[in-house]
C-alpha cells in the first residue's frame, strides 16, 4: 500500500491504493456507504467474472443493502478498481465486489435505560453515520419513541440548508439521526443549547469530539474510546456503562432537592422564632424566649436537623417526574407561602403554651413556649424531609443522620427536665404535668395537622388514578 484516502464528510468512503507485484498496474480498494458506491460502480464482480452492473442490478443491491440494514446490521459496500498510474478513482469505473453486515450487539438493559430516562422526563436522541434501515432497527430495539410514540428517524442530509431554530425544531421531535456526520452531531447540539435544553452528549470516536466538546456535558467511553473523545469530554467512563449516567442525574437532583429542604428548614424554623418573639410583645405577653433558649434552639433544633436534610437519601420519585427547570428560582412562590404557613403556625402554639400554661411566673411561661417551639421544630424536621408525603418509619431509618437529629433535639428537651443543673443553664422551671402535656401537644400539633393534609392528598391522588 502506497497512498490512503480516508473518508470525509464530501466522500463516504475508504480508499486503498496498492502496487501490484506482477504488473505495472495499481490496485485501488475502496470501502464505504453501500448507497454511495453502488451509484459510483459501473461494473460487477459476480461468479461469471466481470460484468456491467444494469440499472436492474442496482436495485437487486440497493434491496439487499436495505433487508441487512433492517435486521440491525452496519452494512459497508466493497469495490476495486484497477490500472496503471492508479492515484485517484475519480475518473475511474468501478468494480462492485459485495456488501459485509456488521453485527454491533446493545450491551445487556440499555433498553431498559432507555425508558428508563423517558420516565426520568429525559429525551434521548441517537445520532449514528449508520443508514437509514439500520438506524431505524437500532431505534426500534432501543424503545427510543418511548411511551408508545412513532419512531420518527431523519436522515442528517436534509439538516444542510437548515438553520439553527430549523434543526432544534427539528431534534425536538426526532428520536433518531441517521448519516450525520461530525458537523452535524455539533449543529445539532449547538442548536438544542441554543433551544434553553441543558444537552449531555455521549461518544467514543474521533468524529464525536466536536460535539463532546460543545455540549454541556460531554461524556466518553474510557474502554473502547479513542483518545481524541476522551480528551474532547468532561466526564470518561471507565467501564463504558450508561447505567451510571442514570445514577449520576438520580443524585444531582437529590443534591438540589435536599439543598431546597434544607433551605426551607431553615427559613420556616428560623422565622417562627421571630413570630414568636415579635407576637409577644403586640400581645403584651413576658419575654417567651430568654438568649440562652434562643442560642440553644438555633445550635440544636436549627443546625443538626438542617445538616440531616442535607443528606437525605434520593426519593422513590426522584427519576419519575420532569426534571427542574435550572433558570427557575431554588424557593418557588408556592414553597415561600408554605414555609411562612408553617412558621405562623409554629409560632402561634408556642404563644398557646405561653399563655395557656398554669404557671404564670414569667419563666414557667417561658419553659412552656420553649418546650413547645422545640418540639414543633423537631418534627418539623420529619414534614419537610417528608415534604407532601404521609409518615413513614421506613423514611426515617434509611436516614440516620435524621435519626440522630431528631434524637439530638428530643435528648435536648430531656435534660433540661432530668437535670437541674442543665434546667438552670437553660433558664427553664419545672413544669407541672398538665403544662408538660399541653406544652409537648401545642408543639406536635403543626405536624398533626401537616400530615392530615399528607394523607388527605395521598388518598385524593389514589382515587383519581385510572382503574386497571
């Protein structure tokens, strides 16, 4: 072999050329789109030697290119030509030799994954150089459509004299691109990006760096990648398994919704605090939080619960609803009513056990209103990490730093009423059991009242699912 020409985007194909040892004459070997070389060839190489290829004969091999195509196999298209002074096969007839199937078997799930991310709300888009029939046969064994829909497959030709709104219109629709070349797999995620659409682009070959490189995530196969891909991305996968994509976005959106939890925590628990101490003084009532009771709720009820949240483990429904928007704010108009509901809510029983409470000297009042808020924000802690679900034990274990939390903040209470040492530090008095019992159900009552509408909702969403 003297000269290679490798294929590019203006020429589907392969060339060899070789000097052959008997003669003066070159040989030219040639690989490539079966559709593209079977309009270039002229003749034929079949078991009679050397024939004309008929326009006839053209159309047996463009059948048999589609019946490989349609059974999933890569098909390539074989030719030679031959001469002397053989450089280029421009100007050249040649010889149609046969077409070789190619057998690239899906690694084992990635159909499941695949409804999988449509579940998650995720769209999925296969762009391959492979032809129309064998796209489409991937596709269809992949459940690209998803949910039922047709499949609808577009080869990457047309997207030439299309603009960037025309082609993001386009892949929006589209499950598969077939024939695209690197240029294409690039305009097509340069124009989603161009769309708002957050795009993740997963590859192994040269061809994929333009398009790795430009999308916001772009991911590389780290066994069976070529260099070029793996330099082109931001992440590599050392063992090639898309199913740890799925994990990964699984623990992004947990990240951002415990971020959202702990936020909300915060805000609600920290507002009561000053609805308490605010409500108080238009009411006329004595002091309700001494500094020492107020430090010790924000150290203990505040910061522990706070940091459990943090690390609450993914929820069942983390991968079944639409993924959040990234340009909408952390704390919705809906949750910013929420938290304030809930911190009125918290602040207004520990008033009721401020001034209900039969012991009216000013610190049996404030051991009242402290027992209270304390214990309202420790099972706060369970509804916000519960959110809009009904109770659970099975929550709670599979979060031990919760457990701890809430066992940090009940600890808390105990010791100001086991030891008077502690009871003093705090500033607290000894309750009697009637003010104990209404202290302790004015604090539960907020998450009594957040799990009723759990529960209610929970039920009105079973009975609006259709029957089986």
């Amino acid at each position: 072999r003297f000269k290679t020409r490798y294929r590019t985007e203006q020429a589907a194909y392969m060339t060899t050329f070789h000097r052959m040892p008997s003669s003066e004459s070159q040989f030219a070997a040639i690989k490539g789109s079966p559709e593209t070389l079977i309009e270039m060839c002229t003749k034929i190489f079949d078991e009679r030697g050397v024939q004309d290829l008929t326009e006839e004969g053209r159309e047996r091999l463009r059948q048999q290119n589609r019946l490989l195509g349609k059974a999933g196999l890569r098909v390539l298209g074989f030719a030679y030509a031959e001469g002397p002074g053989l450089t280029s096969i421009a100007k050249e007839a040649l010889v149609w030799v046969g077409l070789v199937g190619l057998l690239d078997p899906m690694r084992e799930g990635m159909t499941e994954l695949m409804q999988r991310f449509h579940q998650a709300g995720i769209k999925t888009i296969m762009m391959t150089g492979d032809q129309k029939d064998t796209a489409k046969a991937v596709g269809k064994a992949l459940s690209l459509g998803g949910n039922g829909q047709k499949l609808r497959i577009v080869d990457a030709r047309q997207l030439a004299d299309l603009s960037f709104e025309d082609i993001a219109d386009l892949a929006l629709t589209t499950h598969v691109f077939s024939r695209v070349s690197p240029s294409d797999k690039l305009r097509i995620v340069q124009a989603l990006q161009r769309r708002g659409k957050i795009v993740a682009m997963t590859g192994d070959g040269i061809n994929d760096s333009p398009a790795l490189k430009a999308a916001h995530v772009g991911i590389a196969m780290g066994a069976q990648g070529t260099a070029a891909a793996r330099e082109s991305a931001d992440i590599v996968l050392q063992d090639d398994n898309l199913l740890v994509l799925f994990h990964a976005i699984e623990q992004g959106r947990t990240i951002r919704k415990n971020l959202h939890k702990s936020i909300h925590y915060l805000l609600s628990t920290n507002l009561s605090e000053i609805l308490v101490m605010f409500g108080a003084e238009l009411l006329g009532l004595s002091t309700p939080l001494n500094p020492m009771q107020l430090l010790w709720i924000n150290m203990l009820t505040d910061i522990f619960p706070g940091l459990a949240l943090a690390l609450d483990p993914p929820h069942p429904d983390t991968m079944r609803v639409p993924p959040e928007d990234p340009m909408n704010s952390l704390l919705s108009p809906e949750d910013k009513r929420r938290l304030l509901q809930e911190a009125i809510l918290m602040s207004l029983v520990s008033l009721v056990a401020h001034g209900m409470t039969g012991d009216r000297s000013a610190e049996g009042a404030s051991t009242a209103s402290f027992v209270s808020l304390s214990t309202a924000q420790i099972l706060h802690t369970l509804s916000v990490s519960l959110e809009q679900l009904p109770f659970s034990m099975s929550h709670i274990q599979k979060n031990r730093n919760l457990s701890f939390a809430l066992g940090i903040g009940a600890g808390t209470l105990g010791l100001g009423f086991a030891f008077p040492q502690f009871r003093q530090f705090l500033g607290m008095s000894p309750l009697a059991r009637r003010d104990l019992a209404l202290a302790l159900g004015t604090g539960v009552l907020p998450f009594v009242l957040h799990q009723s509408i759990a529960t209610h909702r929970s039920l009105s969403r079973t009975r609006q699912m259709p029957q089986k």
